[in-house]
C-alpha cells in the first residue's frame, strides 16, 4: 500500500510542508478523520460512519457509506460545513492535515474514493516548482464495485488502535449510561466521569464534574486544535 498501479495517476501537490503542525500525534491526526466521519453522518443520516481495525495487515479504516470526496477538498479552507452549527469541523483543513502527519509518522494514507473508481495516496514529494519536501496527493483510477469513500491508515500497531479509546466514545469499548437532554447527554458511567465530549469527540476533562457530558456541537465552541474555546461557558445546571 501507498504506491499506485492504477491509470490515469495525477498528481496533486499541496503548500504544506512535513513539519507543518509538528506537535501533533497519532490520536490527533486519527480524531480529524472520525470527525469528518462522524461529520458526514451528521449531515446525512443514511451515511453511516464506522472504524475498522485490520490486526494482521495492520489497516486502520475510516469507512462512511455515501460519502463522495471532491478534488477541491484538497484546497485548504474548503468545507461544506463552514457555518453549520451540527458539525464539529469547520475548518477546511481535515483530512489534509491527518494525512501528512500520519505520513510524517511513517504510516501510509490512502482514500478509496469508489463511487468516483478513484484511490488516492498522499506521501511527500521534492517539489521542482516549490524547490521544497510536500505533501501530494495521487490520484488514479480503479476499477471497483464498492461504494461509499473509506480511508485506509497503514502500518497501525494494536498499541495505537486501543489509544483511540481516548479520542472517540464509539470506541471505549463497553456500553455506557447515559441521560438524553436537548443539549446532548449526561453520561451517569462512573467511568466516564469528569469527561466532557462534543458528538462523541473528547475535549476536555474536568475532574470537578460528577458526570461526563456529551454536547451538541451548536452549544460549544472548539478552537482550531479542538479545545473547548474560553468563551464557551457551562455549568452542569446547564444540561440536567
């Protein structure tokens, strides 16, 4: 995985350098890409996001079932979610991001875009226009009776597949209690405790709340590195 015996190729490069946000980790990359997820099922109900975890080729797979990836997603600042108070993502950034960090931790990053018959692969290239190391994007033609759009993380040990428990409820890995409310769910597990979520993506933790809770997108707002913004005020009274 990672090369493209397909035809057609194209390569697409972007003005994104490999230390471009050199802080961030495996789970940050990993949480952009359940948020464009989880995201895209959010708009479409019928768009059913799941993550599975292949133990012996080691893939991870970020899989939505009617999701159709455009070639202008490549441009930076370009979301179809800009302004919509339900989703978590508003940024542009996504995918683009995830995918050379995860090159930049030596894992391979391809997108099986099959409602198009297209696989893209990112991996950094010499740039001659730019006399730089970028990444790029390529994209081939495949043939494929598969339909949706699924993301394939190679080189993913079983360690980082279970350290994404902390990134996404939907992979704690046991049934949790929970209370419905209009601004989301109060979480009664003593497990999740102290543990604030927006649309199942963990924020923050506050070890002076009793519950966790688990908000809509519309009643919190997240900054670019996905922290609870400072304007943002709540208090358990809030969501009971």
């Amino acid at each position: 995985m990672g090369e493209i015996p397909y035809s057609n190729e194209k390569c697409y490069e972007l003005t994104l350098t490999p230390d471009y946000v050199s802080d961030w980790t495996f789970n940050d990359a990993i949480r952009e890409l359940i948020q464009n997820g989880i995201d895209q099922e959010v708009l479409d109900k019928e768009n059913y996001f799941s993550v599975e975890y292949d133990q012996a080729r080691q893939i991870l797979k970020l899989k939505n079932t009617r999701s159709v990836l455009k070639i202008n997603t490549l441009l930076l600042g370009r979301s179809s979610k800009a302004r919509n108070e339900d989703t978590v993502g508003q940024f542009g950034e996504g995918y683009k991001i995830a995918a050379l960090v995860l090159n930049r931790l030596g894992k391979t990053f391809t997108v099986l875009n099959n409602e198009k018959k297209e696989i893209w692969v990112s991996r950094f290239k010499n740039s001659e226009k730019w006399r730089e190391k970028i990444l790029a994007f390529y994209i081939g033609k495949r043939g494929t009776e598969d339909t949706g759009l699924c993301i394939e993380v190679g080189n993913v040990s079983w360690e980082e597949y279970a350290g994404l428990s902390k990134v996404w409820i939907g992979l704690c890995g046991f049934d949790y209690e929970k209370v419905s409310t209009q601004y989301g769910e109060i979480l009664t597990d003593e497990n999740l405790a102290g543990q604030v979520f927006v649309n199942g993506l963990f924020v923050d933790c506050n070890s002076d709340l009793q519950y966790g809770y688990n908000f809509k997108p519309r009643y919190i707002n997240l900054e670019r590195d996905n922290m609870i913004d400072s304007t943002t005020m709540f208090s358990p009274g809030d969501v009971m």
